[in-house]
C-alpha cells in the first residue's frame, strides 16, 4: 500500500473512532454546550463582531414537559419510534413535491436534527450532510429513543439565542421546561422549522394553525420518561 493510501485509511479511521467515541461518550454524559455555540463564537470572534452567548440549561427527560415531548414528536417526526434514524416514507414524500414543484419541505428526523444540534455547525454544505446521516447511523445504534429525543429537546435551536427547552421556556414563558402547558408546548414546537422568524410570544396566523393542528395530534404522541 503507498503512503498516500496508507494516509487516508489512517485518516478515515481516526474519523470514524473519534466520532464513534463521542456519540458514546454522550450516551452518559450530558454536553455542556454544543458544537455550533463554539462555532457562532468562533466566527464572530474572528470576524471581530459582538457577540451574544447562547441561553443554556440542561434538563432531564422527566424534568420537561411530556406535552413537550408530545408537541415536538407532533411536529417533527411523527414515526419516531418506527424508523431508525431516516424516515424514507417522509424523504420519499419531499422527492415527489419538489418533482410536482409543489415546494420544499425538510423530511429530517428527530434523530438527523439531534445529531446536527449536537455535533455539527449550521453551515450548509454537503459536507455537512454526510456528517449528518454518519451521525445519524451512530446515534441510533448507541442511543435509544429516550436519550435521543432528550439530546434534542436540549440542543435544538428554539430561537432568539435560546438553546433546548429550558432555556425557551424561561424566554417565551418565563416558567421551567416541566411545567410547559399543552398550549405553550404546542406553540414551542409549531416555530421550530423557523425559530428566528417566527414568534412563540406573538404568534402569526401561520404559526397559530400549526399549534392548532400540533394539538390535535399530541394525544396520538408517545411519552419517553
């Protein structure tokens, strides 16, 4: 084998255990911060911009709200607890809108939106996407549902420099992540596809029908404590 050879297997190996590595590593401890809030302070420290710090607090799963729970497995990933990473029904659906040119929608898992929270800056790039789907095969292999879904009520973005539900609760709602109403939880998860344009505290009509559709779908929800 030549050394250019021998220096990307060595390469791709030291990739695949160190990632490997991290996703258990978190399979028992709680992340202190994320990749992207290193990021954002990365770039705007280079680019010598203020700079604001993101609101962070973890909660356990029983320390959140089940109708949050319930709220986001409403919104987002409906057949959580069916596939394991990548709903291919819901990527088949987005292929056949955008051929119909019947717009875009995202057909992102709980588990691909845990793992990009977590482990990836919010740069779009294709790189980023392999990175994400990687992740994505490591998460559900090491994790199960409980931990997945816990990771990503505490890493999503919910907006307005708030990271993971207890940090949005106390901004929208001025109350803990455990003691969220249906309502609240309902209107936490209706601006998750646009946290930075849309408004938990002054919700448009848009986000409005969202809550009310959440709502109606919440029941039918699992509760992972």
């Amino acid at each position: 084998m030549s050394w250019t050879k021998k220096t990307v297997a060595g390469l791709v190996i030291a990739v695949v255990a160190t990632t490997f590595l991290q996703v258990v590593a978190f399979r028992f401890f709680n992340p202190p911060f994320t990749v992207n809030m290193v990021y954002e302070k990365a770039i705007a420290a280079y680019k010598k911009m203020p700079f604001k710090a993101r609101a962070y607090e973890w909660k356990d799963i029983a320390q959140i709200s089940v109708y949050l729970q319930q709220a986001v497995l409403a919104s987002e990933d409906q057949r959580f607890m069916e596939h394991h990473g990548f709903d291919f029904r819901e990527i088949k659906n987005a292929v056949e809108e955008i051929i119909n040119h019947k717009g875009f929608r995202g057909a992102s898992t709980i588990s691909m939106q845990a793992a990009r929270s977590l482990f990836l800056p919010s740069s779009r790039t294709f790189a980023r996407k392999l990175a994400e789907a990687w992740y994505t095969v490591m998460i559900e292999l090491v994790w199960d549902k409980k931990r997945i879904l816990e990771i990503y009520l505490n890493t999503v973005d919910w907006g307005r420099a708030n990271v993971g539900a207890q940090a949005a609760a106390q901004a929208y709602f001025s109350c803990d992540a455990k003691d969220l109403t249906a309502k609240q939880a309902a209107l936490l998860a209706a601006i998750l596809p646009s946290p930075h344009k849309r408004s938990a505290v002054t919700p448009d009509p848009y986000v409005l029908q969202r809550q009310s559709r959440i709502l109606k779908q919440m029941k039918n929800m699992p509760v992972l404590n």
